[in-house]
C-alpha cells in the first residue's frame, strides 16, 4: 500500500525563505508564522473564528520578523503551515506535534490520527523546514563564520484567566550568552515596557526546552548562538504595531550584538 501524501498540487510549499542571499551572520526564523492548512485536511474541524487565534499561529509574527530580517540583512525563514498542521518547534514524537486539543479547543482533524498520516506531517512539513535550516547553518560553519540564530515567537495576553504583564520576554537556558545582556538593555532602554526574564515561560524549568525544539535541534546542537524572544499578541496585532515593536527590540539587539564575544561558537 502507497504512503499517505498530504500535500496536493495548489497546496502552499511548507516555507519560504526570505532574503536568500544575504550576508549578515543573522538568521531569523519565524516557526509558527504560518496560517495554512492542506486542502486535504480542512481546517482539521476547528471553527471559523478559531483559525483566526493564537491555537493555529504566532500572532504579528511573521509581520515582525520580515521586518527584522530586512533590517538586519537576515536569511529569513517563514513557515507556511498552522501549528495545529505540524508544529515544526515541537519534536515530532511529543504529542502536541500535532494536538488534539489547544488551549481548551477540541482539534478534531487530529484525533486518532493514523501512523501513516503523522509520517506524511513529519516527511512533508516537518522535515523540509528543518532541513533547510539546518543547511543555511551548516553553510555558515562550513565557510569558518558563526552564525546568529534570532527566533520570533508571540504570547498570548491572558492565560487560564491570568493576565500577562510582558510586552517582550526573552526565553534562554545558561547556554544562551546574549539573553542576560539583551534583558539588560531592553530594561534600560525601556522603562515603561515589562520585560519577561523567562517569561510568559520559562527554558530553564524541567521539560521547558521542549518548546524550543527548532533552536535545541539546529543551533545549540552546532554550539551557535542564538536568542529566543517573544512578543505579547496585542503589542504586533497590526502591522503597524508589529513595526514599532520589532523596532524597540532591534535597537537593543544592535547594542548588545557589537560585542563579537556573542557570535562565538559553543564548545
């Protein structure tokens, strides 16, 4: 019997990447852009009204890090597809990969799926977007430079009833050098934004790295540098809005980034 196939012709490819040529040592990745879902699948039997929220993508991402990749001069990766498709920052045997439920709304398309179709989500979406990635990385090793890896996420203002004071939180483990300076700066520079040390979750708590699978997989595993950074969905819900705030953050992050110590290579 031939393997499931998911993605049909007039089906978006699973990414794009945004100024292919460039040559800064920045690579800005944007892993749940994306709002797409395989004409096969529907929109796996969630509402109208539930495709337009957080559960299928970052909110002003995609907005944000275009912008960012532009001024920063940035190989720019956009992912096509929702997270309720294939999470492609989650790894693939965990099971909100592909859950069946999200924040507290029943995904229906993704329940009792078959082995042969979460192979095609992972041989398809999955796989295509890491590798590509990981590619670009090892393009920059292999010519003796060190890559920056800046990966764009956005929050949710309020959660299980609890609101959520941060407009930008910087999440990291003890690997990540330019975390601690970049809270600096954004404090510094920002006194009337709240800055999220790890927040609205952290890195550092038991299973929490297992939200960052796309930097754990492609940079930290190479030992390069990067910086995870998330931003409040009602601070980027305009493209207006998105601009002002990847500005407040780009300024800091051109701060930080003079010191060449942070483009350094991992042991």
């Amino acid at each position: 019997m031939s393997d499931f196939k998911l993605l049909q012709d007039g089906d978006p490819s699973p990414f794009r990447i945004e100024n292919p040529d460039a040559d800064s040592r920045f690579v800005v990745i944007c892993d749940h852009a994306g709002q797409s879902f395989p004409a096969r699948l529907g929109q796996l039997g969630i509402r109208d009204e539930d495709r337009q929220k957080h559960i299928t993508y970052d909110i002003g991402t995609e907005e944000v890090g275009l912008y960012l990749g532009e001024k920063l001069n940035a190989v720019t990766f956009i992912a096509h597809y929702s997270r309720l498709v294939a999470d492609v920052n989650r790894d693939p045997f965990r099971f909100d990969f592909v859950p069946e439920v999200s924040d507290h709304i029943p995904v229906p398309g993704n329940k009792d799926m078959s082995a042969k179709e979460l192979r095609a989500r992972i041989n398809e979406i999955y796989k295509p977007y890491q590798f590509a990635l990981g590619d670009c990385l090892q393009s920059f090793l292999d010519r003796g430079d060190a890559p920056f890896l800046l990966s764009i996420h956005s929050f949710t203002p309020e959660m299980d009833g609890h609101k959520r004071p941060w407009e930008i939180g910087i999440l990291w483990t003890d690997e990540d050098r330019a975390a601690p300076p970049m809270l600096d700066a954004l404090r510094k520079n920002n006194p009337g934004l709240t800055i999220g040390d790890n927040a609205p979750y952290s890195l550092k708590l038991h299973g929490g790295r297992d939200y960052s699978n796309t930097v754990e997989l492609q940079a930290r595993a190479r030992g390069i540098p990067s910086l995870v950074v998330e931003f409040r969905q009602d601070t980027v819900d305009t493209p207006e809005k998105a601009v002002k705030m990847a500005d407040i953050f780009l300024e800091s992050l051109l701060e930080v980034m003079r010191d060449e110590d942070l483009y350094r290579l991992s042991a």
